[in-house]
DNA sequence: TAGATTGTTAATCGATTAACAATC
DNA sequence: TAGATTGTTAATCGATTAACAATC
C-alpha cells in the first residue's frame, strides 16, 4: 500500500487549516504568510511550514502563501475536490442530526440515505433524506456509489452494522458508536466517540487536584 | 494554577481506558494484567503501565490491575465520581441529539436545560429537557448549579453564546459549532469539529497517491 | 538590489518503547 | 520460595521548534 508516509498528526492539521483560509478568503484576503497565519491560528509559523511543505512547496519566498491556491491544494489533499457519498446507518436522533447538518453537504459530503432497523422510520424522510430498510443496503450502496458509512447505532449494534457495510463494499466508516470497530487494515476508521469528549472535558475541568505529586512507592 | 503537568496526550487516552475498564467490570473480570490489556486494547504494555503511574500505583507486582479498582479510579480522575450538570446552547437537531443521548446520564452528565433564541421552540420539551429563552441564562445556570455548557449553535452565533455563558460562571465548554472559540486561560473548551473529522476521514480515503513523493525543489 | 519569507536542515523537546530491578 | 508483573529508569523514536541558506 502507498497509504503514504505523512504522519497522522500533520493530516489531522489540516482540516484546521482548511477552516481557517477558507475564512481569509472569504474575508478577500489574497495572500498570507507563516507568520501571520502562525499568530491566527496560534501555532507556530515553523509548524505550518513544515506541515505544508510534507505536500510540496505551495508558497514563495519573499511573498507567502497564496490563500486562494493553498486552500484549494489542501482541500484536494483531503479529497473535497470529488464528491462524496455517503449512508447514514441508524435513523436515532443522532444519525437524523447528522443528516441535517448542512456543513456537510456544503464540503461536498452528500447523504444519500439513512437505514434502521425500526419498522415504523422505514420510508419516512428526515431532512429530506429516506430512512430504508437494512435488506436494501447492499443494492443501495452500488446504486448510488456510496464511499463512506456513517454508523450511528446504539453499540451494541456498530459491529455487526459495520461488518455489514464492509461486506458490501465501503472502505470509510465514521463511527459515532461508543465503542472501536474491529475493521481489517484496508478500512479507514475515523472515530467520534462523544462520551469520551466529554470525559476529558470533565477530568480537565475537574483539574486532578487530588493528585499527590511525589513518588507513588513510599513503601517501607 | 495547578491544572497538573500530566501530558494531554495521556489524559485523552484515559476515557479510552475507562471504556475497556467498564466493559471487563461487565463481564465479570476481576483483575487485568497490562499485558493482557494491551492486547486488548491494541496498545503496548509499556504505555499503559507508564500511562497509569502518572497518577499513582494502581497495580500489584505480579498480580496486575483489580479491574473494579482501576475503573473506579480513573472514574475519579475523570472527575465522574461528581455529578455533572449542563446546558445545551441551541435547539436545532445536534443539540436535540446531544440532549437524547442516554450514554451522559448513565455516567452523571444530567442535562439541565436547552436555550434557544427561536420563539417558536421556548417552551417546548426535547427529550424531556425544557427550552428557555436566552434571558433565562443567568439565573438558570445559578439555580441549576450548572458546570458544563454545550455550544451546539450555528458557527455564527458560537462566540457570543461563548462569551455569554462565560460572563455567567461557566469554565467548561463543549464546542460543537464548526470554528473555535476565543477564551481565556481558565476557561476549559473541548472541541468536536464534526466537519473536520469527516475531512480527515476522506482525506485517509482518498490517500494522497498524488504526492510525489521525490525531494520538492527539483529547480534548475 | 534589498527585504521578505519560504523550504529545509539541525537542535530540542516530548512521547513511546524497551528493559529490568523491585516486589507481590 | 519461584513466577509473574508491576513501577520506573534508560533508550529510541517522532514531532516540534529554531535557524538559516535559498530565492522570489
């Protein structure tokens, strides 16, 4: 696999990146330096340059980045530059909120379908979007060339739902299931575990004062 | 401040623990050794052991880790051995979602209340959880003994509803509006960006096979 | 050309892994 | 006691920052 050589920490940057010169150019700014970008965005300028350049050189001395063109090689670096498919799996209140969401179809991302197990969603549309049967599934996702599966069943579900959409051919799932997927190495697996977000919320906001600070073996 | 020189990088992996923890505790498991976990997990031992004496010896030589003591252990640096209440900033569907989700109550985030600026859902009751106008704010949080506000808002509306449950005594938030939040030092934010986690997930997809991979400045 | 700012190498810092003595 | 496994130190690895020569 040339699954390539850059490390996850820098792809996770990007995103950010994205975010924040879409904002600039938004705002009409035309060009941008390490430097002012750095103090945005609070990083340093060493880091963007380094992360950017993992791609190639998008700048020029003397001059900077042009925001424009950088922000256009990075979203093709993360693969907005061709449509994206997607299913929704659980129509709870949740995947609903997510089908919703219209981030998501204005980076390209477009949900093509919801499915759930419940009888009674089974035809219905949230936000304009058909709620299916599982038995569909498979039809479904060739029909309408589906890339990524999005799984937001209860967790006693995700595994046998995912398992299900790798059968049928996806290689990205983003699982917003309380729990890891167990998924062979070709599969991309991006986790939102909310629960887990809000954990860390709590254990920074409660600031582990009660942590005693000297050696733990004070044995005798 | 003593907001503790534990690394960020540990503290988001301990929610993670947390889970494995409760699911062996389900199980009936007793005791655990790192080895064992880190199979588990799919970590290796060493970061585990090395994880978890940041914070105290929890294990026993030759023993290994008692399962219902470890997991109640890191539930306290979690800070989930205190109740947790909050508020959701925003009734549109991911705040409805949020407020629905049975994973926080289970583990003592009780949502309080939802505050919405649209006449039309004050009043209503979403999953239970009464919507108050914005007006309410103040004296909700007060009464309420609030600790944690939820920014589900349009990414227009973030900053302000930031600055506001900021001015009222919060010093935790969790950021689901598509761009980051300014606030002071004491002010705790974690962020869930679900658009750049979806990007992230395309962009692992897509996989850059387009890099070139050779040295970038090939000039003449 | 002079000034600015990149691309990139080298230095530092932090995080992970390995190893092993301490000890249950 | 012997075996197992931790707690912890040392070695390695990777990521960040600093520095500067290349160059627009």
């Amino acid at each position: 696999m040339d699954k390539s050589d850059i490390s996850k920490t820098v792809i996770s940057r990007l995103p950010r990146y994205f975010r924040y010169l879409g904002d600039l150019k938004d705002k009409g700014t035309e060009r941008i330096s390490s430097g002012e970008l750095s103090q945005l965005m609070n990083v340093t300028a060493s880091q963007i340059r380094q992360d950017l350049n993992n791609f190639g050189g998008f700048g020029q001395q003397g001059y900077g980045y042009n925001v424009d063109y950088l922000y256009t090689e990075i979203g093709k670096i993360l693969g907005l530059d061709k449509p994206h498919n997607l299913i929704i799996c659980g129509a709870g209140s949740l995947g609903t909120a997510l089908a919703g969401n219209p981030d998501f179809i204005n980076r390209g991302f477009k949900i093509k379908g919801m499915f759930d197990v419940d009888p009674v969603k089974i035809g219905k549309f949230l936000h304009g979007i058909e709620v299916h049967a599982n038995s569909e599934m498979d039809e479904f996702i060739k029909e309408n060339d589906i890339d990524i599966a999005v799984i937001a069943v209860p967790k006693e579900a995700a595994q046998s739902v995912a398992d299900r959409v790798l059968e049928y051919g996806i290689r990205a799932v983003w699982n917003f299931s309380n729990t890891d997927l167990d998924m062979p190495e070709n599969v991309i697996v991006e986790n939102v575990h909310l629960l887990d977000s809000l954990m860390r919320l709590s254990c920074d906001a409660v600031g582990y004062k009660n942590k005693s600070k000297g050696k733990a073996n004070g044995k005798g």
